[in-house]
C-alpha cells in the first residue's frame, strides 16, 4: 500500500513541479492570447481584401450591365429607325402604284 502511495505521490509531484513550465511559453513563441490577436488581424485584413475584391467585381459588374443596356437601347433605337424608313419606302411605292408620280423612284441609269 506504501509502495501505490508513493507512486501516486511521485506522480501529483511530478506533474505540479511540471506544469508551471508547460503553461508558461517558451522563449520565442506566442503565447495563446497573442497567437489570438494575430490570427484575428491576418483573418481582418483577408477580409478587408476580399471586401475590397467584391466591392471591384461588383463595379465591373455593373459597369458591364450599364454598356448592355446602353447596347440594347441603341439597338432599338436602330430598329425604330429601320422600321420608319421601310414604312416611308413602302408609303412611296404604293403612292407611286396608285398614280402619284413625284412619289416614284427616278430610273435607274443602266
């Protein structure tokens, strides 16, 4: 019984006299609290980054949507216009069909 005690006793000692030395960091290296504060500032400024990516994409992005609709609207604007002066043409033929001869196209020189 003596023997178990003072294995038990060796063991408690053992692991007082050792701990101070585990819980304390060595020289050189941070300790939980700086490790902390460093993680937060490097996980801070990748978020910074990644803002400051978004904020760009989301610029060329609507940089991107704004050419679009300026494309689209001249498009339109295009076709409107095509449109007007087929219906001219057209309004002009059948002027011409129906006897109204300063509607027609002069003739060709062939």
């Amino acid at each position: 019984m003596k023997l178990v005690n003072m294995a038990v006793v060796s063991a408690l000692a053992l692991g007082l006299i050792t701990t101070p030395a585990l819980a304390q960091p060595a020289q050189g290296t941070l300790s939980a609290e700086e490790t902390t504060a460093k993680l937060n500032r490097e996980q801070a400024e990748l978020a910074s980054r990644q803002k400051a990516e978004n904020v760009a994409s989301q610029e060329a992005h609507d940089a991107g949507l704004a050419r679009e609709a300026e494309f689209e609207a001249e498009k339109a604007r295009l076709a409107k216009q095509h449109e007007q002066a087929v219906a001219s043409w057209q309004a002009d033929v059948d002027a011409c069909k129906a006897g109204d001869r300063s509607r027609c196209a002069p003739p060709s020189a062939e």
